[in-house]
C-alpha cells in the first residue's frame, strides 16, 4: 500500500489550492519590459519555473502534479483547456486507491470466498455444496464487502503504524 498522501496536521484545502495555483502561474507569458510580449507568436511551453518553492507533499502527490503538469502543457499546445489539478489530484488518488483495492482482492478474494462457501457446506450438511445462480451473486456481494471490510482496516493499521513511527 502507498502511504498516506498528507500528513494528519496538513489542511488539504490549503494544500489543494496551492497546488491548483502552481501550473496556473506556468501559464502566464512572460512579459518583458519595452519589448513585445511574445516576439513569435507561439504559446509559452508549460513547465514548472525553477523559481516556484518546494510544497511540503509526499512523493505520491508530487509525481501525481508533475503528470498533471505535463499533460497540461501538452493540451496547452493544443488549445485545449488545461485540467483541473484539484479535480486530477482526487481522480488519481481515488484511482490508485482502487487499484490497490483490486490487488488486495486479487490477493485474498479465493480465501474469503473458500471460507464463507466452506461456512455454507457445515450449515448444509454437504461438503459438496454449491450455489445457485441467484445464492452465488448474494455470496459474491458478502465477499466484496467483507473483503472491503479486511482492506480498510489494514490500511487504518498501517495508518496507525506509520503515524506511530513519526512520533
């Protein structure tokens, strides 16, 4: 699992506005006194100056405004509208977050399916016991979701963990 993307003392409004502002002021010509705005013609290429401070965010956030920036300089060069970095920040975290989610079933579905179905057969009487159609898509949810249950809170515990280390 990636570790957690802000601290606990971080505000995320603060720090999603920040980061909203950084490629908006990438956007902006420079401008030159008594000399012509833009001397070609062409738009100004978008990338981060060497001016702009270090934000304080993990290497998860960083990496996730760096792509952002990157494919907003390439819709630049298209006239087309740049993205949304707080609406980019939250579609990528909450993407990597299922496909960790989708790894973590990958890794455990089998057993938590084989223990719920082994359940079934002992309150059957039949080790050979299988579902129907309609029993296997009512199994198929109780496994999902207690498979949400085991996966949020492994994360609450390395949280935890993670937190504990800082201190």
């Amino acid at each position: 699992m990636a570790k957690l993307d802000f601290a606990l003392n971080i505000n995320r409004r603060r720090l999603l506005a920040s980061a909203a502002a950084l490629p908006a002021a990438c956007v902006v010509p420079e401008i030159r006194c008594g000399g012509p705005l833009n001397p070609a013609g062409a738009a100004q290429p978008l990338s981060p100056p060497s001016t702009i401070p270090a934000l304080n965010v993990s290497a998860a956030t960083a990496r996730r405004l760096g792509d952002i920036a990157r494919r907003n300089a390439t819709r630049q060069e298209a006239s087309l509208p740049l993205l949304s970095v707080v609406r980019e920040l939250r579609r990528m975290k909450e993407q990597d977050e299922q496909e960790e989610f989708e790894r973590f079933v990958a890794a455990h579905g089998r057993a938590v399916l084989e223990g719920i179905l082994q359940r079934r057969r002992e309150e059957e009487g039949d080790p050979n016991w299988r579902p129907r159609w309609a029993e296997s898509v009512g199994i198929g949810t109780r496994v999902r979701r207690v498979l949400m249950e085991q996966f949020n809170q492994a994360r609450r515990e390395r949280a935890l963990k993670s937190d504990g280390s800082r201190l």
